[in-house]
C-alpha cells in the first residue's frame, strides 16, 4: 500500500502558518481547533478530545486505572492522511 497524499502546492499555505507560529508539535494553529471542531462534531466538551502522537499512547490514555470506576471510555483511531492506493 502506498499512501496517496495531496499535491504540495496545497499544504503550502498550511505550511507557511506552522513555519509563522514556530510550533511544530502540540498547541499550533492547528492542533488546538482541531480538538475543538472534534469536540463540536461529536457532541462533547473539548475537555474529552485530546491529541496524542501515536496509537500506543491512545491505548494507554484509554485504558482505565485499575480500581477505577470509569465506564465510558472512547478511543477514536484514523489514518494520519486518509486514503490508500496499493
């Protein structure tokens, strides 16, 4: 599979506001609406969506603590670009 990512041209205005604001990671101009237009778009407060780097920390986030009284606990997992051509 090799993935199918857009032209360059699109990203570079996207590019040119991460490179503006110097934050390359967590808390850009990016990341921040992001969780906001998620928490919107699922119903739930941006208290409940957070970001994380990789599918190992998003299961380890999930899980519940031993003895803990947890009972609704949502992980939502995607491809970083969406599609896929073989």
């Amino acid at each position: 599979m090799r993935p199918e990512l857009p032209a360059a041209a699109r990203l570079a205005d996207y590019l040119r506001q991460i490179d503006a604001s110097r934050y390359y990671s967590n808390f850009g101009p990016f990341a921040c609406p992001l969780e906001d237009r998620l928490a919107e778009h699922y119903g739930v407060g941006s208290e409940s969506v957070e970001k994380v780097a990789n599918a190992t920390l998003d299961q380890a986030l999930t899980l519940p603590a031993p003895g803990s009284e947890a009972r609704h606990l949502y992980a939502m997992r995607g491809m970083a670009h969406g599609r896929y051509t073989q």
